[in-house]
C-alpha cells in the first residue's frame, strides 16, 4: 500500500479481478466476519462463505447495502474486534514472539480503536456517520497522495483548501492528501471559515499553484477575485469536489483564471462518497473537454457498475449504478455499497489514453439520483424530471453566471400543480429577454418541460440565495414543496 508505483499498475483485467477477489477473501475471512455481527450474522443466513467468493461475478452473492441500511443502525456496520479472536490470530502469536506482546497490542490497537468520524452531509436524508481508525487515516492519506501524482501535483506547489472544515470526506482526504504528499498546504474553511473576504486575501498572500474546493465556492471567488482587479498568475491547477463538475463549470472556471492571468489552467474534478472513505481522480487532458475518467485504486476497494433495475452487473463500458467494496477498511465497513449515483460510460480497465497509467476507470458524467425528482405538472399524472441534466444546459450557456433552480407549490398551495422558477444571474450585457428566450428554448429541449418563471438577480442576491459561505454545499436545485407534496426520488431509475 506504501508503494507509490504499485504492481498492480502492470496487470491486465482479468488478472487484476482474480487478485482483487483474492484480497476481499482474505480481507473477509480475517477481518471483517470475525468482527462485523451484522456481516456474520448476514453470511451464515445466506450460505455464503469467504473461500466460495472465487470470481468477480460472484460478488453478487453478496446482499447490496444501501444508505437506508446505514440510517437504519450506523453502529451495526462498525467492526467490533474481539480480543479472543486476536490473540489466536497466526499472526498476531508470530508478532507477539518476535516483537513483543506490547508492539502487537499498540498495532491492534492502531488497527481497530477509533479515532475521527466523518458524515454523509445529509442533503437528502439524515447524516450518516462513519468511523475511521489510525488505519483507516493511513488508507485515507495513501489515497490522498495518489490523487495529488494523478492530477500532477509536484512538491514544490503551494496549495489553497477551500473546503469548509467540516466532519466531511472532501476536506479531511484533501488535508491527508497534503500531509502525505509533503506540500504546502493552507486550509481556508472555505466560505463558512475565512468567508469570500479571507479566501482572497490568503490568495493574495501566498500566490497559489492549486485551488481545492467545491466548484460553485471556487467560482464564486474566482469572480470576486476578478471583479477585485487581482492577478493569480501562478494558478495552474483547480482541483474539484464535493459536488457535480460538469463541463460548462469547468469552463468557466478556466475562463475566470485566464482573467487573473493564468493562461494554462487544469481544471480536475475527483469523485468520493463518504462510505468509501477516499476519492478518486481525473488525470489532465490536452484538450480541456476531454475526460481522462476516475483513476481507481484497485488495490483498496472494488468498483463494480450494475443494472440499477435488475442488480446485475455490466459488460465493460455500459452504464449503470456504481457499487463500491472496500478492501482495506476498518471501522465503518460496508460491502456492496449502493451509491446511487450512475455513471455514463462504465468502468473501463487498460491504459489511460493520457497519464499513461493501467487502472480500472470510470468514464463519463455521474449523476446524483436525488437530483430525479417527481412532480405534477398536468392535471392527471406526475412526471420524472432529471435535474442532472440542466446543468449542461446552465452552466453551458456564456450569459449566465450562475443559477438556481427552485421547485415550488402554485400560489403556495398543497393541492395545486408543481412549478418550476428559475433564479439566474446574467452577465456580458445580454439582455434579459434573449437570455430568457435562450433559457426557455434549452430548459424545454432537455427536461420536456419549460420553466413557469424565469427571475434575474445580482451576483450577491444569488449567492444568497444559493447558501454561499453559509451552507457546506451550495443549493443549486431546491424543493420548496410541502414535504407531503414532494415524493421521494425514483428508486428504479427508469428515467435516468
């Protein structure tokens, strides 16, 4: 786990799955079903045992988790080792006899006791927490450094986290990623630490290589920073996280840099959910709307991508639901996590077309389903709206800084039809009714829907209304229903 270039960078796909298999039998038959009363309890109901776990399919022996099951009873999924067990551990009666019975309690103890705790930020439902142990920190920062090789990090760059210092994954695996890879790291807090103001008087102070941070947060102070008249010539790379980074984002960001000065800038999005307790990197591209895809580590966790009707997987390249494994975790450990997020183009196995390295890929756009909702905008049935999709549409069009999409009751009213209005913040003089038109045309060729009201606004007016430096995630899509009004998300995603 300590080398940088480990060896699985040199294995094809089918060697690589049968030695990941071999690594979860391990990892299931020593660590987790020892000390996991759920998984143990689970295993035996459904037959299964670790050594019958031989190919890649059969991970679908496994029973799916999902986030209900975590909010249902967070504790059941924290190992909870037992001191029988270890002593008869071979490798814990080796340690004892050649290290002595102190150093193998302290690395049991640095294996399994508790030490920070994260959460989901609990947008969609009630936060969920997740144990780390001093082990765990270690997985977190070994994956934090190779985030930091992916995206072209070099020692020498001072670096700028933007993320609010929060119990959340993207700030922690940014400061371990730092701290492992051995740079100049300052940490902001983002718009709920130092606020706009702060963030741009440490970007004068330190002049820095790299942002980290949420896209709509860099955005914000990227346009303050260019309506204040500064210059950030040394910026050469933005690194994203948090939320969604579509290409129309990604644009602008670039765009907004050129106007500080920095005419060469990568903009790398990375994608983490807090159950895996890392995340994972897109390599830079020579053209700037290409997508190299998240560069995996196959030797901490497997991804699979499912049929998320049928729970199947895949074939290589189609897309489907992703699915996470850990392989290393201690703490809070969930097997066959459903992540509910879909990714377009699959998992891709094979040489990365731009770095240059061998590892299993997720290619294209990832959605977040609670961005699916259902609404009633006729008089007789509810229709499916994806959300994900108008960012393409929103942030692709020049005229608009940023927008806000909020999902409303007519006249306020419980038993009326649902309404759509549209906040935005229009830029480089464009008037409102062609912005408005543009809007409408676009909106409608992408949901079949068009929005009831459309409302224009200062950049401060928005950012207000969007959380900024207030909330840990800027809103981009808000529900203003009634609660009763508002069903939940399809699980079926039949309309994804």
């Amino acid at each position: 786990m300590k080398n940088p270039q480990p060896h699985w960078l040199s294995l094809d796909k089918e060697t690589l799955r049968a030695w990941q298999m071999l690594r979860l039998r391990r990892y299931l038959a020593g660590v987790v079903l020892p000390f996991s009363k759920r998984y143990r309890a689970l295993f035996k109901e459904q037959g299964i045992r670790a050594r019958g776990l031989r190919d890649y399919s059969s991970l679908g022996r496994i029973p799916f988790s999902a986030k209900e099951d975590l909010l249902a009873g967070a504790r059941d999924f924290v190992l909870m080792p037992d001191e029988r067990v270890l002593k008869r551990r071979p490798g814990t009666i080796l340690g004892a006899l050649v290290r002595g019975r102190e150093a193998v309690a302290e690395e049991l103890e640095r294996e399994f006791r508790p030490l920070m705790m994260t959460s989901t930020t609990g947008r969609s439902a009630e936060p969920a927490p997740f144990i780390y142990t001093a082990h765990d920190i270690k997985t977190l920062s070994v994956a934090g450094a190779r985030v930091m090789r992916v995206c072209g990090a070099r020692r020498d760059m001072k670096m700028l986290n933007m993320f609010p210092f929060a119990p959340h994954l993207a700030f922690w695996q940014t400061h371990y990623a730092g701290m492992e890879f051995g740079v100049f790291m300052v940490s902001s807090g983002g718009g709920k630490g130092l606020g706009t103001e702060g963030n741009l008087r440490l970007m004068r102070k330190i002049e820095p290589d790299v942002l980290i941070g949420m896209p709509t947060f860099i955005y914000h102070v990227l346009r303050a920073a260019v309506d204040d008249g500064m210059r950030c010539a040394k910026l050469s790379k933005i690194v994203l996280g948090g939320e969604k980074a579509p290409v129309g984002m990604r644009r602008r960001l670039r765009a907004l840099a050129r106007e500080l000065g920095a005419e060469a800038v990568d903009v790398l999005p990375t994608y983490g959910f807090t159950e895996a307790k890392m995340a994972w990197p897109q390599c830079a591209c020579e053209q700037p709307g290409d997508s190299s895809g998240y560069h995996l580590s196959p030797d901490l966790g497997i991804v699979e991508v499912i049929d998320p009707v049928s729970g199947e997987q895949v074939p290589e390249g189609e897309p489907g639901e992703i699915v996470w494994t850990p392989l290393e975790a201690r703490g809070s450990v969930v097997l066959r996590y459903r992540t509910g997020d879909m990714v377009s183009g699959g998992l891709f196995y094979g040489k990365c077309p731009h770095c240059g390295r061998t590892m299993p890929r997720l290619m294209g756009e990832i959605s977040r389903t609670s961005e699916i909702r259902e609404m009633r905008l006729g008089k007789l049935k509810g229709t499916l709206v994806d959300f994900n999709r108008l960012e393409h549409v929103l942030d692709d069009c020049e005229d608009v800084a940023t927008w806000q999409l909020e999902i409303r009751k007519t006249n306020d009213d419980p038993l009326e039809l649902d309404e759509l209005v549209l906040h935005v913040q229009k830029v480089n003089g464009a008037s409102e009714e062609a912005v408005r038109n543009h809007l409408d045309e676009h909106f409608a060729a992408e949901t079949e829907t068009h929005p009831n009201r459309i409302i224009f606004h200062s950049g401060e007016e928005l950012r207000r209304l969007q959380g900024v430096g207030a909330l840990l995630k800027e809103q981009r899509v808000v529900d203003h229903r009634p609660p009763a009004a508002a069903p939940a998300p399809d699980a079926q995603l039949s309309h994804v």
